[in-house]
C-alpha cells in the first residue's frame, strides 16, 4: 500500500509584510563616562521622546524601548507598500537630531548619535503630509 500524506488546512490568516526599525543612541557608552547618570538618563529620555515623534510621523508604531534605543514597527497596524521608505525616512529623521547633555549642540556636534537598522523591502511611493 501507498500512504498518503495530507497537508494541513490553509489558514485563513492574511499574511502582512511587516518593516521594523530598530534605533539606538550611539555613542551612548562613551556618553556615560563624561556625564553623570542622571544627564544621561535625560539624554535618553530626549532620545526616545524624539525616535516616538519621528516614528508617528511616518506611520509607525513604537513596539518597545529597550535601553537607549527603540523597536518600531511600520506596517502595524495597517500595513502600506512603502512601509519601508517610511521607516528609512523615519531613522534618518533621528539622524538628525542632536542629542547632547547641553542645549548648545548642533548635528553632528554631539558625543551620542542615532544608529538605525531597517529590515524591510520594497520602495514605493506614497504621499506624506
């Protein structure tokens, strides 16, 4: 006799493409040594308070704050055809903020940096207000 095997049922889930973007504040171990920990943990505050804005900004959702950084996810709830631009355009967003323990610094002039991982594919474009 021949046995036969059954794949399972299909299931009715929708299968959704989902970006996630994962931003930290680089810089932030050297940060610590030159500051005490409550002006770090100001500049971390500052960090995730402007990583939450940029990633609403461009329709993404903060998942989790892990330490100095910040999961996000762009395509949850509603998943979008250029959820990875979005989430691209969101982590140069934070590139560009200055994070300092003082109010004076400029990009770029900062001990602390963001640094962004994207995991997504697909660019397409869609209009953004």
């Amino acid at each position: 006799g021949q046995t036969v095997i059954e794949s399972p049922p299909a299931s009715d889930a929708e299968r959704k493409q989902l970006t996630v973007l994962f931003a930290d504040l680089g810089g932030s171990t050297e940060l610590s040594r030159q500051i005490d920990a409550e002006a770090l943990s100001d500049v971390t505050r500052a960090y995730q308070d402007a990583a939450k804005v940029a990633i609403e900004r461009f329709d993404g959702y903060v998942a989790r704050y892990m330490g100095d950084g910040v999961l996000a996810y762009f395509g949850y709830p509603v998943a979008h055809e250029d959820d990875p631009e979005w989430a691209a355009r969101a982590g140069l967003a934070l590139a560009m903020f200055p994070f300092s323990h003082d109010d004076t610094a400029a990009p770029g002039d900062s001990a602390a940096s963001a640094k962004c991982t994207v995991a997504g594919d697909r660019l397409h474009g869609r209009q953004h207000s």
